[in-house]
C-alpha cells in the first residue's frame, strides 16, 4: 500500500467534507453489524423512545434522555475505536492491552449504569402513577 502524506490527505474542500459523512456512517454500520452491545443500545434507545411517547414525558426528560443516548452510544464507538487499535497494535494476549480493553469498556458500563438509573428516574414516577 503506498503511503501518502499527511497534508495532502488533510486538504480541505467539499469532497473531503461529503467524505467526512461517508466514513462516520461506515463506523457506525461496522459498530452495529460486529458489536453486540451497539445492537443491545440500539433496542434500549428504540424502546425508550416508545416508552416516552407513550408516557408522554416532558421536553426535559427528553433532553436527558437524548444526551445520554449520544454519550452511551459515542462511548460504545470509542470502545471499539481503541480495542480495533490495540488488536492492531498487540495483536497477542498482553496484560497491558487488557487494562485498555477493559477499561475502554468499563467506560461504557459506567455511562450505560448512569442511563439506566436515569430512565428509571423518569419512567418509574410515570408507570406508577398509572397505576
């Protein structure tokens, strides 16, 4: 493969915005057709919003909602960012690349943990209240 310089891959123009796009839809198809836990955020993100229209929740708890959608799912995406370059990078067992594997992931249990405690926060309060 021949290498090519930085600058010229960096020079600005509309093709290299329109390709910008193009590469930011390929990741995330990468990410949902090999990553199960980008598939298992995208049915909680699918069944918060039915639950949403259905409880009729505020324009703020949708904000919230929203924001924490990005976050869990962008956190998904660097995980498999910085796994795909450490397999690269040490493409043998090494107890180092497991610390960044691991932690990479654990990024994305915290801010999943922080979801989930958020929409029961606001869904618990409304399914009660039903009743």
């Amino acid at each position: 493969m021949a290498t090519v310089s930085r600058e010229k891959i960096k020079v600005r123009g509309f093709k290299r915005f329109v390709n910008s796009f193009k590469y930011s839809l390929q990741g995330l198809k990468y990410a949902y057709k090999y990553e199960q836990s980008m598939t298992i955020h995208f049915f909680a993100v699918v069944a918060v919003v039915s639950l949403g229209i259905w409880l009729n929740i505020s324009l703020f708890e949708w904000l919230v909602c929203l924001i924490l959608f990005g976050l869990v799912m962008a956190t998904e995406l660097l995980n498999t960012s910085i796994e795909a370059v450490v397999d690269l990078t040490c493409p043998e067992v090494h107890p180092l690349a497991k610390i960044a594997k691991d932690t990479a992931s654990a990024a994305v249990f915290v801010f999943s943990i922080v979801a989930a405690i958020s929409g029961l926060i606001i869904f618990i309060p409304k399914i009660i209240a039903l009743f």
